[in-house]
C-alpha cells in the first residue's frame, strides 16, 4: 500500500540533495570572508618592508629620516601598522 509517508520520501530526498549542494558552494565563499588569522598592529622592520614592497634597509632608511614613527622597547623596534598606511597616503600622488 502507497502511503503519505512514501509519497514524501523523494522530496525529502530532493531537499537534503540540495541543501548539501547549496552548503558545498557557499562554504568556501563564507570560509574566504571571515579569516581565522588575527593581524597585528605591530610590524617588525621586516614585515614592515614587506608590507611595504621595500627592503629592510629601506625602512631603516625612512625610520632614521624620522619619515615613520617608531614603537620601541628596549632594542626593539616596531611599527604600526596604521603609521605605515598614514606613510603611503601622504607619498601618494
């Protein structure tokens, strides 16, 4: 006997198959817009130069002009993030 029951199990079916299509194409998108990585504020003078695109002697350079302002603890030196987007908006044309 045909009963009620029966005649949903294929749209279940249907629903499940593309509930999981929908979460297969839209998870990596959701994955790309929420990064797992904490950035932080402080650069060292290397990942400065990265950040850049120069070389560490070059952001020496620009910390011995006074043209970037500088964290320092102890021998450290650190830069702020903010401070180096603040540096290229003023050498920005």
């Amino acid at each position: 006997m045909y009963t009620l029951q029966d005649r949903d199990q294929p749209l279940a079916a249907l629903v499940s198959a593309i509930a999981a299509e929908v979460v297969k194409q839209i998870e990596p998108k959701l994955a790309s817009l929420t990064p797992n990585v904490i950035q932080p504020a402080l650069l060292t003078v290397k990942q400065a130069g990265d950040y850049l695109g120069r070389t560490e002697q070059s952001v020496q350079h620009l910390i011995f002009e006074k043209q970037i302002p500088v964290v320092r603890s102890g021998r450290r030196v650190h830069l702020r993030r903010t401070d180096l987007d603040r540096w290229i908006e003023g050498n920005t044309y």
